[in-house]
C-alpha cells in the first residue's frame, strides 16, 4: 500500500471538498450546519497538506528493516530522509520540478526498488552517471581506480558474525564501515554506468540484494539522502536517549 498515494488522494477530497465549502456552500446555506463532510475536511486538510509537503519535499522517517546496510544502520534503526539534497520531486511520480543537487558517491540513499516500486530500498552510492564501476575480489574500482579499503583488528567488544572482516573504505568523501565475508565472492563488471542512472551495495557487502543483483538505480526512482538515526526500535523499550542519535556516514 503506497502511504504517499493515499495521503495525496485524501489532501485532493479534502481541499476539494474545503474549497467548495469557502467559495459555494458557505454563502448559501443560511447559516445551517455545514454537515459532517465539510466540517471533517475544514479540520483535516489544513493538517494533512502541511504533513504531506513535510514528508514530499523536507524529511520523511523510514524504519531499517533487514541487515543490508550492517554495520552502518541496524535492523530496527528509525532513520531521516533528506527531501531536497536531490531535488524538489512530486510525489508519487518523482518527477523532479526543482534541481537543487545531485548523489555523489558514497551517499545512503533511499529509493524505490526497481523491480517493484512499492518497496523503499537504501543503499550507499557506489557509482554515479558516467562512472565505470567494477567490483572484483571484494574490492570497489572506480573509473579503474581501487577505493581505499583497509581491515580492522578484532574488537571483542563488537559482535560481527562469524568468518566476517570489519573494514573501512572511502568512498569519494565518505569513510565509512563494511562487512565483508572472508571467503571467494563474485565478481562484477565492469559496467559503464548510463545517464540518470546509479549503481547501489549494501555495507553488509555479501548479504545485499543490490546492484550487482538487477542493476542501476534510476533518478525517477530516488527519495532522497539517509543523514540521521533517530531512534533504535529498542527505545520503545525504555526513555530514549540522545545516544539513539547519530549522524550516518
């Protein structure tokens, strides 16, 4: 069920319904109770159309819910979507109406899943239009050039799961934190990545269903930039704190 769709109808009716009322009814009812209908849609869409440019165009909250992205974004993790860092888009279309910028790489980026755009998916940017991209021995090339990646010493005190490396890697300005299997994996490209099209993997680098699955991420398809979590679903279970809250890199 697309909640944006439904939220977009439901703003339509009610101004519809408000507008009618301001400009018809109003003066022709004599005073009379306007009805349940016009009274329902004078309370509720003042309310939904500030939610709806909230969530189409400003930030909108997303719920992480498998462990693709480990260790950056926990399953579980309440995340903040950035609207705007790439453009001003309509919702339920995406078309953009306003350019305002552009993912670069190494962005946690949310978008609609290319084979069924019901779905949001989020990735991390690996490759963007005009780059050529290659993933080979475990290792992201870029424009042939091998991204920094460099292993980190066992920490007892972090739970990885077994015959698993904990790396770090820069990605254009972004270093962040990969998992990485310690055994052969496949290899991909290299692919010359198409206008308005993106190439996407997940952190938790052999457990993602991702670009080197079905392909490039195309711009009609992006919501927008991951920058924040909020709040861990474990929260519930006590008072959150400010250590819910961080910055994604």
């Amino acid at each position: 069920m697309d909640f944006t769709l439904i939220l977009v109808v439901i703003v339509l009716v009610t101004g519809l319904v408000y507008g009618l009322d301001i400009f018809y009814f109003k003066g022709r009812r004599d005073g009379r109770d306007p009805g349940i209908v016009i009274d329902y849609s004078r309370s509720f869409f003042p309310v939904l159309f500030l939610v709806l440019v909230l969530r189409s165009f400003l930030f909108e909250p997303f719920q992480i819910p498998s462990g693709s992205m480990l260790p950056t974004l926990k399953i579980g993790d309440f995340i903040l979507v950035n609207k705007f860092d790439y453009g001003l888009r309509l919702p339920v279309f995406g078309t953009t109406v306003v350019e305002l910028g552009q993912p670069k790489r190494g962005d946690v980026m949310v978008f609609k899943y290319p084979d069924d755009s019901r779905i949001n998916f989020i990735k991390r940017v690996v490759g963007i239009p005009g780059d050529t991209v290659e993933y080979r021995d475990k290792v992201i090339y870029v424009n042939g050039n091998a991204q920094t990646l460099t292993p980190l010493p066992v920490d007892e005190n972090v739970v990885i799961p077994p015959f698993t490396e904990q790396a770090t890697e820069q990605l254009g300005d972004r270093k962040h934190l990969i998992w990485r299997r310690q055994m052969p994996g496949r290899n991909v490209g290299p692919v010359v990545i198409p206008d308005r099209q993106y190439f996407v993997m997940g952190d938790n680098r052999d457990n993602s269903n991702d670009s080197r699955e079905w392909g490039f991420v195309d711009d009609s398809l992006i919501v927008g930039r991951a920058f924040a979590v909020w709040m861990h679903w474990e929260a519930f279970l006590s008072i959150p704190s400010l250590s819910d809250v961080r910055i994604i890199q």
